[in-house]
C-alpha cells in the first residue's frame, strides 16, 4: 500500500488517525481529505455510524481511485434515548460547533444526577477500496458524562465524558493514553488487519 485517504478534513481527527494506524505500523502514505480540495464534502445521510462512515469511503475511492477510510461517530447519552448519536456533530444545528453542542447537552442535562449520565462515545470505520470492496467494524468508549467541562485535550464531547474506571475527562488524558481506550482507537486497531488484508 502507498497510499491510504482518510475522507476527514478534520484535522484532530487527522492526527489522531495517523498516529492510531502508525502505532500499529500500517506503511504507506496516510492522507487527509484536503489533500483533495476538488473532491466534494459528502452529505451524512444515513441513520447509522456504519452507513454514513461507508458514505464516505465509498465517495473518497471513487472520485481519486485509492483506497479510502472513513469513520462516524458520536455520543450516545443513555437517558436521551442514545441522542445525541448521528447527530453529534450538529447537535445545536451547525455542524462542527463544538463548544454549542456541549453547552447545549449539558443544558439538557442539568437536573440529571451522576448516577443517571451514562454515555458511551461509538464509532464505525470504514474501508472502501475503488473497486466496490468495503469492509466496517466498530468500537466503544463506555463512561459517565460530568456537570462542567475539563481538561484541553481532544475535540468534541471529550471534555465532558470521564471514561469508566478512570478520575479524568478524556480531555485530560494524553494523546497516547486516550488513543489506548477510545472508541475510534479500537474500531481502527480492528481495522488494521483488513487493510492489510486488502492491501
């Protein structure tokens, strides 16, 4: 394998992919999305992690013809019935507004006591190869959502979720220590032998 996309132009996301497959010394080259501005954003359409992280995939390998990985995921609070799952990223209405989905969640949790914050950050990652070829696994983060936001690390609900067995936010692990127990972590790990498979 020379080459592999990863169909994000998020750069967290970028970095922590990279540093993911090179811990499980996946060669070749690893892209972003932005190395391939012509190629358009894909719209989210499905109603699962699975079929919106196949989206991607499928889009990226078509339009440049290598292979391409992709993943979705998001947070599932337990008392919201698994909300705010697919909608994560757009949990206030415009994608990507990090610090207004968090405020709106915690907004909506407010009277929920500690016992009642189970949460679970999921994700699905994809491997589409220009052929039609594809392959989805997925991983978990099980843990308990906090009242107030800590720790810098991260993006997205990180600050908020406090892993199971843990005293910190995922935001207040390292790199390292959060890429060890995060549900992207083990949905790529599970990945890895696919792509080399297939590869």
């Amino acid at each position: 394998m020379s080459r592999l996309i990863l169909a994000t132009r998020n750069v967290g996301k970028i970095a922590e992919l990279r540093a993911i497959l090179a811990a499980e010394e996946v060669p070749g080259e690893l892209l972003g999305a932005d190395a391939f501005p012509d190629v358009p954003d894909v719209k989210e359409t499905g109603v699962t992690f699975a079929e919106n992280a196949l989206l991607k995939a499928h889009a990226l390998a078509g339009a440049t013809g290598l292979p391409a990985v992709a993943d979705d995921s998001g947070l599932c609070v337990d008392v919201l019935g698994g909300a705010p799952g697919i909608f994560s990223a757009r949990w206030a209405g415009r994608h990507g507004d990090d610090k207004a989905n968090l405020d709106l969640l915690l907004a909506q949790l407010g009277d929920i006591d500690a016992p009642h914050r189970a949460a679970h950050f999921a994700c699905a990652a994809a491997l589409a190869l220009p052929d039609g070829t594809e392959r989805v696994v997925h991983g978990t983060l099980r843990g308990t959502l906090r009242h107030i936001p800590e720790g810098t690390g991260g993006f997205g609900y990180d600050p908020v979720l406090q892993p199971d067995g843990e005293s910190r936010t995922c935001a207040e692990l390292s790199a390292e220590e959060k890429n060890a127990i995060s549900h992207r972590g083990k949905a790529f790990r599970a990945l890895v032998p696919l792509i080399r498979e297939l590869l």
